[in-house]
C-alpha cells in the first residue's frame, strides 16, 4: 500500500450497507507485509449463487484455474483471498497450495470445497507461504460481520492508495435490492475480460446463469474499457454472488423487462469501481475519457480508443500537459481498425482541435492547454465513417510508474 493516496482519489470510501447473507473479514497473516491486513474472507450464506470472469492470458495463476474450475457449479459459500503474493507460476506446490485454501475454508464451513472461491494477487513466481494463509484463516472466520466492507477492500491492495468500494439499489418486481462492489487495481491494468481483482455482491434471488450473462454484458462496458499501463494481469478476477435474500419473484432470464434497473445498476457499480481503479494509476496525475465515436463498429471504436489510452506518447503528453494532437492521430492509425484520416476529427476539452486531414483553421491552443493542466481530461475522436462509439478511461504516465515498478519486490 503507498504512503501517498492518488490526488485523483475519492474523498473516502462509501457506506457500504449491509448486505444479507454476506460477511466479511480481515487478518494479517504477514504473507508479505508487515503492519497491515493481506488476508480477506467473504462468507456467504447456503444458496448463494455466483457468475465470475476470469483474465485471458496464458500464464493464469493458480487461483484462477481452482476457479474456473469450481465456477460451473454456480454456487459459492465463501471468496478468500490474499495480497502480497499472486501464486502464479509456481508449478505444483502453487496448485497444491489453493487446493489446500479452499479446502481449509471448506472444512471451516462444512461446505464443499469447490463452493470456495480463492484469489491471490502481488509478486508473481514466488512461492505463496500458504501456511501463514491457513494459519489465519480461522481466527478470520470467527471474527466476520456483515458491516466489515472497508476492511475487506483493504486487505487486498497491492500498490493501491486506497481502497475501493461502490454500492446502488435497484428494483425488481417493486422490491429493493443492494449491490455492493470492492476491488483492487493500480499497475498491470489492461482487463483483457475482467479486471484485477473485483468482488461485487447483491441480495438479489438469481439463478447463476442470469447473473453470468449479466456480469459478462455489463464487463465489456466497465472493467474491459480501462487501461492503465496496457498489461494483462495473470490474475484478472470479478465474482458476483446473489445471496437470494431479496423475495422478489424469480427471474429466468437476464434478459428479462424487470431487469432493467438492477442492469442500470449493476452497470453502475462496475463502472465506479472500474474507474476508481484508472483513478488509483501508479503514479497517476490526471485521470482521462477517450470518447470515439463514428468508428465501423462498437468494438473498432474501443479498439481505438484502447490504442490512444495505451500509448506511452500520448500518455506523457497528457503528463506534461502538452495538447500534441498528433500523438492522438498516431495511436488512432496504429490500430488496425478502418480509418479515414481525411474524415477524422479531434477535440480536447470540447475545443476541436483538427479535422478534414489537418489542423482547424484559426486554431487557439490556449483553452486545450488549460483543459489538460487539469485533472480530468476528455479526449473526443469522430472516425466519421460509421455509427460504432466506445468511452474508454485511462491516466497520464509520470516518473512515479516507474518508481513503483522498478522497486516493486525490493
């Protein structure tokens, strides 16, 4: 965890209210850190159903494949997970060691050990010292509470400055019911289907094939639209557990009418938290909206904006407050998507900025300037050849990254 909390942080971390069937807590277990938690538990009450998606690289770590694994069943009991270390690439002793996790949190339980869920996120090829896990996993379970959601946000930081949480209500069939969301993310940020590390947990009555659709819809417009250094974690995680407290009438299919507000507010949930994470960049300054619009289709259109966000040449510009558009047409021709540069249009801050193949003219830098000496910053692009739009979010790059990453395991 930094000393120094991102300037582009919320004010502090939301009333999490609390959620039926679902307790948390935190431990420290010493796996890495010294004087902070790095152990946290989800509880989660019989009949719990649960959706999950999972990073698409080729080297996942061990969590991961005890996930996917256990994730067919659609019932869930219980999420662990511990910072410092990621288990990943540690060979058999890495499988053996979340096969014991979850078999050890089960035993605790009386539940089967596939309804555990486990993730691990921090350095990757060390072995994970599972016996400090396993020793503070049942002084964790007997001290959980169904208000402990700050604690467990934190206890999963990296090189996070602060934890992050987001909550909504919805209504289906005229009943209430909450969504409570905490992840973790600062480097290693380009979800190539999830983010990070995100827990995301509703009273909700639905079977785990609805919330599956549900959560892997509203992904791609959350977690799949934020970049913050254009790599793929090993460890990319997102569950979403519905504990069925809430007596509203069953739901068979995510794409049911009495959906739409708890959609809305599932979209909601994703987004903040997804954001908070582009917020808490390591060594971020200014948080940024790429707007494309006008792209052949929605998935050229994030693919666009995708290659503006993750170019280091645009990033520092945006660092050092320069309005070089150039590095905006750049990234946009580097995508491999259809493209007309003589149809193109960019615009920072709301000022346009070029079009019809060239600068506008009478073009005043002045106001592009001061827009990008801020903090947030909204770039547009207009491809001007079809009707496919994305927003993506990403941050500037400063010296900081590479402070904290060329120090991480020291």
């Amino acid at each position: 965890m930094a000393d120094n909390v991102s300037p582009l942080a919320p004010k502090g971390f939301p009333a999490l209210p609390v959620i039926a069937g679902v307790e948390l807590a935190s431990a420290a277990c010493g796996i890495r850190y010294k004087g902070r938690t790095d152990l946290m538990v989800a509880l989660l009450d019989p009949g719990t159903t649960i959706a999950g998606v999972f990073t698409r690289s080729l080297t996942p770590g061990a969590p991961v494949d005890w996930c996917r694994k256990a994730l067919p069943r659609g019932k869930a009991r219980a999420i662990v997970v511990n910072s410092g270390n990621a288990n990943v690439f540690t060979g058999k002793v890495g499988r053996q060691a979340a096969e014991a996790t979850a078999k050890a949190a089960a035993k605790l339980l009386g539940c089967d050990a596939r309804e555990v869920y486990i993730s691990s996120t921090g350095v990757i090829g060390e072995q994970l010292p599972v016996e400090k896990l396993l020793a503070g996993l049942p002084g964790a379970f007997k001290k959980v509470a169904p208000e402990a959601w700050p604690e467990a946000a934190a206890a999963i930081m990296t090189t996070d400055t602060f934890p992050k949480g987001a909550t909504k209500t919805a209504t289906i069939d005229g009943v209430t019911v909450t969504i409570n969301g905490f992840a973790k993310g600062s480097g290693m940020i380009a979800p190539d289907m999830a983010t990070m590390l995100g827990y995301v947990f509703t009273d909700a009555t639905l079977p785990a094939k609805v919330l599956q659709e549900l959560l892997t819809k509203t992904n791609e417009r959350a977690f799949n639209c934020i970049t913050v250094d254009g790599d793929t974690s090993t460890s990319d995680t997102v569950l979403l557990c519905a504990t069925g407290k809430a007596k509203h009438k069953r739901v068979a299919k995510a794409s049911d009418p009495r959906l739409k507000d708890f959609r809305r507010a599932l979209d909601a949930v994703l987004i903040d938290l997804a954001q908070q994470i582009v917020r808490d960049g390591e060594g971020a300054q200014k948080f940024v909206s790429v707007r494309v619009t006008g792209a052949a289709t929605a998935k050229a259109a994030r693919k666009i904006g995708m290659s503006i966000g993750n170019s280091p040449l645009v990033k520092t510009a945006l660092a050092a407050g320069d309005a070089n558009w150039g590095r905006i047409v750049m990234a946009v021709g580097k995508a491999g998507e259809k493209a007309d540069r003589d149809r193109l249009a960019i615009s920072v801050g709301g000022v346009r900025i070029a079009e019809k193949g060239g600068a506008v003219v009478g073009y005043d830098e002045t106001p592009v300037a001061k827009h990008m000496a801020g903090q947030d910053i909204v770039i547009e692009v207009d491809i001007g050849i079809g009707k496919g739009k994305a927003e993506i979010w990403t941050c500037d790059l400063t010296h900081r990254y590479i402070d904290i990453n060329g120090s991480y395991r020291s």
